[in-house]
C-alpha cells in the first residue's frame, strides 16, 4: 500500500461440472488474480484486474448405479 493506491494479489479455486454428449465432466481450475486499488473519497475501489489460470483438470464423472 502507498498512500492512496495499493495492488493486492488472491487466489482462488473453482469447480464447474458440464454435460457434453450425454456425459458428465468436471473441470477444476485455479486462478491467481492481481489487483491494483485506489483509495477514492475514502473508500477502496478496484482500478485494474487481470487474472491468470494457474492449473486445469478435467475429468469424466463416473457414476455408480
């Protein structure tokens, strides 16, 4: 942080199912955001924001009858 501007970095991890061709799949991804704030009448505003994603897996969904 520097005064009123400051750059913040998360991380975060999702999980999203789809159905293609009538199969089940599961993708999961993990993603890095990095954010530039600034400080504007007091309050933290988002200024920039770019993310990147820093692993994929997808795998078919086996389900047992």
């Amino acid at each position: 942080m520097n005064g009123e501007k400051a750059y913040g970095i998360t991380y975060c991890q999702v999980t999203l199912r789809v159905e293609k061709d009538g199969k089940a799949f599961r993708t999961q991804k993990r993603l890095r955001y990095q954010n530039k704030y600034l400080k504007v009448s007091g309050e933290w505003k988002i200024k920039a924001m770019s993310s990147d994603i820093i692993w994929r897996e997808t795998h078919e969904v086996i389900q047992e009858v």
